[in-house]
C-alpha cells in the first residue's frame, strides 16, 4: 500500500489509520502471517501499537498485541506475569525513552559516581533482557536512548562525564555491546531516527505531560516504521535485489544519445558526483549479500560502454544479470527473477521515470518501487525505506553474489552437455547432512523464512525455536550443505519432523524446505536418503508428509509423489497429506552428490 511505503505522509497515516485498516485486512491478494507481539512500554503505547500494526500488515504480518500498562515494562518483565505467559509471544518490544533514566548526573559527582549510576541504569536492563530471553526464548527488540531535549552544559554536555549528552551516549554504547553478544536481540535506534526527524520536534515536551508520549505524536508513524522493518527482517520479509534503470537513474542523460563520454558522472561536475555517490551507495550493498541487476532500454552495447569509463563507480562484472533491450521492464524483471529462481517480490526497482515504475508496480505485484525525486534524494529514499534491514547477517549472505556468479558458470556447463545426469556428475557435488548444530542455527532460521517456493508447509521460525526444536528429543531435524567445484552453496535444505504415534513409530514431516538457487542438482533426493535412514535408527515406521498450497509454493505440489509417498487425503483447500512406510527395501534416489554424513 503506498501510503505505507516511505516517504508516507505520517499526519494522513494517524487520521486514516482506521480506514487504512480495513483496506489491509481486505485486500484478497495479501498473504499474511500470524505473530504474537508484546509491547512493554516505558511510556504510553496505544498509538505506536496502532502504527506498528499497519506497517506490519502492510507487510504481511497479522500481528496480536500484548500491551503493558504505562511504565510496567520493567516489572511486567521481571516478575512473574500469568497474563503474559499465557499470550506466549512470538516477540517482545521494549518501547522505553529517555524520561525512564531517572538518576541523572549530578554536577557535583566524581567519576566513580557517575560510573555506579550508568552501570544501575544498564544492569536493570541486562537483568530485563536475560529475564525474557529465558522465559519467553523470543527475539527480543530495544529502544536506544534518544538525547535530552536540553544541554545543561551546551557543547560540553557531549564530552564532559557529568553531561546528559554524554551519559546516554555511553550507555547506548553498552546497549550495543549486549546486541552484539547476544542473538535474537536488535536495537531499535530511536537515537537516529530522532534525529533524522528533528530531536527539538521528537522529544516536545507537551506530549510528554499531556499524554505521556516520549515521542512526538506526529512522529510516532516513524518510530512504528522503523520497528516493523526490523519485525520484517527477523520473519524473513526483506528485498534481495536491485533491479536498476540507467538513464538518468545511475548516470546523468541518455547514453545512446550523448554517448558515454557524455553522461554525467565522475568529479568533474557537481551532477556528475551526485550520480557517483549514489553508485557508490548501490555497490556498497553488495557487501550485505544483496543482489545488483540491470534493466535499461538501451542497446547492450551503449549500456555497458557507460559502465567502461574509467570513472564509473559500478563495472559490468558487479552485476547479476544485465538486460538492455527494448522489452517492457516489467517482462525484463520477471525473466531476471525467474533466471535467479526469485520471485518478482524480492526486487527494488529503482527508475527515474514515473511511467515505467506505474507499469512494473501495476503488472508485477509486490516488487518495491521507491518513488525517486532528484538524485540527489536517491540515497535517503532508498535508504529510509527499511528494503534490506539487517538483523542477521551470515556467511552465506556475505557470499551470496558470489554464488550467483558461482550458478552462471554451472549454467554454462550445463550448456555443453547432452545428458543432465553426466552434467550433474561433472559439478564433483559433495553434500553435508546432519542433525542442527549451533553453528548453523541463524542460517537454518533464516531459510525457514526466507524460502516461499520449495517450501512445503511454509512455518516460520525464530532462531530461538530453532534452538528449541534441535533440543527436543521427540524431533528429528536435518540440515543440508551444498558445494561443488565451481564453490560452496552453504546451508540449502532444512527439514523437521515430529516423532508421533501410539508406539513413537510415526515421523509427522512438520518442515521441508530447499533454497531455490539449488534446483534440480538432486539436493532433495539426497535429503530424503538421509531422512530415510534416520528414522531407521529411530525406529521410524512410517513417514507423515503435510503440503500446504500458497501463492508462491506450486512447485512442491507433487514433490511427496517424486519421493515415493502415497496421498491420503486432499482438501478442497488444496492441503494434501501423504504417507511413506520405512523398510528395507528402500533403494537411494540420487547418486550424483557424495555426501559426508
């Protein structure tokens, strides 16, 4: 919904709020997920929830809302809570603001005063995150401290321990330290955003006294953003690629026309640095994993050629795929999205021209098309817009261009082969399968939500139920590593099943999953070898398969068929079950991928 989407009119948001709603809740082509949410407020919360639930549904996250009582963050926390216990959230917020630091420096402290009442106000805190991280093993989202709306000292407030400035600052500072030991445990940097809105405007003193917000009302759409973009990254909800017109978009003019000694980039004028700073932007996302492709009606040739100057931030080599053509953009992302098996959804397209980015927004449901004014004004658009919020960032993020790059060349040696299953013996594949084990446990998480298309029951979980789930002796649980000798695909395939059944001889499949960048290598065969032997050694007799049909899976549809199972039942949902009985006479089905057990 646009008027959801950044740069919102934040005062139309609040009045429309309850019509906004109903808009969301009624659109036919929304797939929403369930999450239960707490908000424990350090100030009043009712707006922010209200805000918070908009942007997540626009999202497509239907949240349910436990919330605190004003200023019982801590003891709602803290103590026990049967209220609490029994809504089991799925995630905590702790929505807290400057006015809950209570013990400011005095003038007249020495250091090791001063120290004791920042390690009070941060041991409180710590107490509170362990506290609901072991009773509610959820993710758990903090509020930073926005600055004072005064400076008692002006400049020196920021560098003199007595300040206020400085006081918060440093205890920020061991807020991040916690975040950075801690998984499962973002900060919300209120600091920033307070500052990008106006600190004199966030922090008015009149909505404090009056309603009891710490954030301005007008500002509170911008807080709610902020935290659903972070609610967003943990369930999986974020872009994965660019998708980028050329033209005027990441250089000044039209390279056919001006040729590309031409266009406007480099140094030489104020223009031309513009355009520079904003490739620099794009290329550097590349260091997060995400994916740079090209969509330009151009000729190949004079689109690459704007890339071969020698002041060109961006090179022909950082980009995935690369279409210039006279094709509508719509049908060129589509193609992109499909030759890198993503869906449409997962793209930003970034175009200059209102025309093209109405025609991609209308035919191509889901793509995120930010609307770009000025280059000068690309960054903060884009940037503000939340597309790629970091929560976890893992190896394979770190490398997934790399493996794109790593997918075309096996593309390129399928080409030469007559006989797929000769092509598949010639990658040298070598696989990995075994139970969960911590060190993938942010991995395994972040497929179960991420991965839309080979997903058979598309569950969602946190890394803490992972964490659950590998515990629990009445689970059997199965990750699956992928590398071959153009390079390492990492962690690709998941699958959980529940032990069951009046004599525990019965395997309910409750996840199965594979990441797409890995089809048809026989991955899944190897998965099911796998599984069949370790529900041998559990004494396993029968296997339970569950699909359930959404918009975007329809490629598993008859993935239990494939493996050997019989269908038993079929709603008029679509919803199947199957049923796969171990003995042995069953026979492996790949053969193509060593797998080291």
């Amino acid at each position: 919904m646009k008027e959801l989407e950044y740069p919102f009119d934040a005062e139309s948001v609040l009045k429309r709020k309850k019509t906004l709603k109903k808009q969301l809740l009624s659109d036919d082509s929304m797939s929403f997920i369930g999450k239960k949410i707490a908000i424990l407020g350090g100030e009043t919360t009712q707006n922010i929830k209200i805000m918070l639930e908009l942007f997540l549904l626009n999202y497509g996250i239907k949240p349910e809302f436990y919330e605190s009582e004003y200023n019982q963050f801590y003891e709602d926390g803290m103590f026990p809570n049967p209220e609490l216990e029994e809504f089991a959230p799925d995630l905590i917020y702790v929505c807290t603001c400057i006015r809950n630091i209570v013990d400011f420096p005095d003038i007249s402290d020495n250091r090791d005063v001063v120290e004791t009442k920042k390690k009070n106000v941060v041991n409180k805190f710590y107490g509170l995150w362990d506290a609901l991280a072991s009773k509610y093993h959820c993710p758990i989202i903090q509020n930073n401290f926005e600055y004072p709306f005064f400076r008692l000292m002006g400049n020196k407030d920021a560098s003199d321990y007595h300040g206020r400035v400085n006081f918060v600052t440093r205890i920020n500072c061991d807020f991040y330290e916690y975040a950075q030991n801690h998984e499962n445990f973002y900060i919300c940097d209120v600091n920033y955003i307070a500052a990008s809105y106006g600190l004199e405007k966030w922090s008015d003193p009149y909505y404090w006294h009056m309603y009891k917000y710490a954030v301005a009302v007008p500002a509170i759409p911008y807080l709610s953003f902020n935290v659903a973009n972070i609610i967003k990254s943990v369930y999986g909800k974020n872009k994965k690629a660019f998708n980028l017109d050329l033209d005027n978009t990441m250089w000044g003019g039209i390279v056919g026309d001006d040729g590309p000694e031409n266009i406007e980039i480099g140094q030489e004028t104020s223009l031309a640095q513009t355009y520079s700073e904003f490739q620099d932007y794009i290329k550097l996302h590349k260091q997060l994993g995400v994916l740079l492709t090209v969509n330009s009606k151009n000729d190949e040739a004079n689109a690459v050629a704007g890339f071969e100057r020698p002041d060109s931030v961006l090179r022909r080599d950082d980009f995935i795929s690369f279409k210039a053509n006279w094709n509508p953009k719509s049908l060129n992302l589509s193609e992109t999205a499909s030759e890198l098996t993503l869906l449409p959804e997962s793209f930003v397209f970034v175009d200059d021209n209102p025309a093209e980015r109405a025609i991609v927004e209308d035919q191509l449901k889901g793509v995120a098309v930010p609307q770009i004014e000025g280059v000068e004004h690309y960054i903060q658009t884009i940037d503000k817009s939340g597309f790629f919020e970091i929560t976890t960032l893992s190896g394979d993020d770190l490398k997934r261009n790399e493996m794109y790059q790593e997918n075309a060349k096996r593309q390129q040696l399928q080409a030469s082969f007559s006989n797929y299953e000769d092509y598949l013996k010639s990658l040298e594949m070598k696989g990995e399968i075994k139970s969960f084990v911590p060190m993938y446990m942010s991995r395994i998480a972040q497929l179960t939500n991420k991965s839309n298309q080979f997903n058979l029951t598309t569950k969602r979980y946190s890394q803490s139920e992972i964490e659950e789930v590998a515990e629990d002796p009445s689970r059997i649980t199965l990750y699956g590593k992928l590398g071959d000798k153009f390079g390492d695909n990492g962690v690709v395939s998941i699958v959980i099943g529940r032990i069951d059944g009046a004599n525990n001889d019965e395997l309910h499949m409750e996840l199965w999953l594979m990441s797409c960048r890995v089809l048809k290598r026989d991955m899944e065969f190897a998965m099911m070898d796998e599984l069949v032997e370790k529900a041998k050694s559990c004494g396993i007799r029968k296997i339970v398969g569950y699909y359930y049909p959404t918009a975007k899976n329809a490629m598993v549809k008859d993935f239990y068929d494939l493996q050997g199972f019989i269908k038993i039942s079929e709603e008029e949902d679509g919803n199947t079950v199957w049923e796969f009985y171990v003995d042995d006479s069953y026979e492996k089905k790949q053969h193509v991928i060593e797998v080291n057990r």
